[in-house]
C-alpha cells in the first residue's frame, strides 16, 4: 500500500491508510466517498490511485 501510494504522489497520506488499517486488498474496494476520507480528495487522484491498485493486482 505504502509504494502504490509513493508511485502516485499520495506518500504523505500513508498514515490515514496505517491507521485505518487499510491493507493494499482493502484498498482496491474502497469507494471514492471511503477514499476522500482517507485525504484522496481530487477525483484526478482517486483515478491515478485506483489504477495504480489495479495495476498491482495483475500478474
């Protein structure tokens, strides 16, 4: 979860994803109205972020 995070430019929102104990499997569920709460507040971050754990998810 931490490099997804760090490859999209979102490294400074770790800490809301620890704390809530959000795994990179929990993650990939999560609903845009779940991410802004987690601090992924433009719809252009949620987009890169989402991909990026889709992404992760294959091969």
């Amino acid at each position: 979860m931490e490099a997804a995070l760090e490859e999209v430019g979102l490294w400074y929102l770790w800490h809301n994803f620890r704390a809530n104990k959000i795994s990179l499997e929990e993650a990939k569920k999560l609903t845009d109205e779940e991410l802004s709460a987690l601090g992924v507040n433009t719809i252009g971050d949620r987009v890169r972020l989402k991909e990026k754990l889709k992404e992760s998810g294959e091969g």
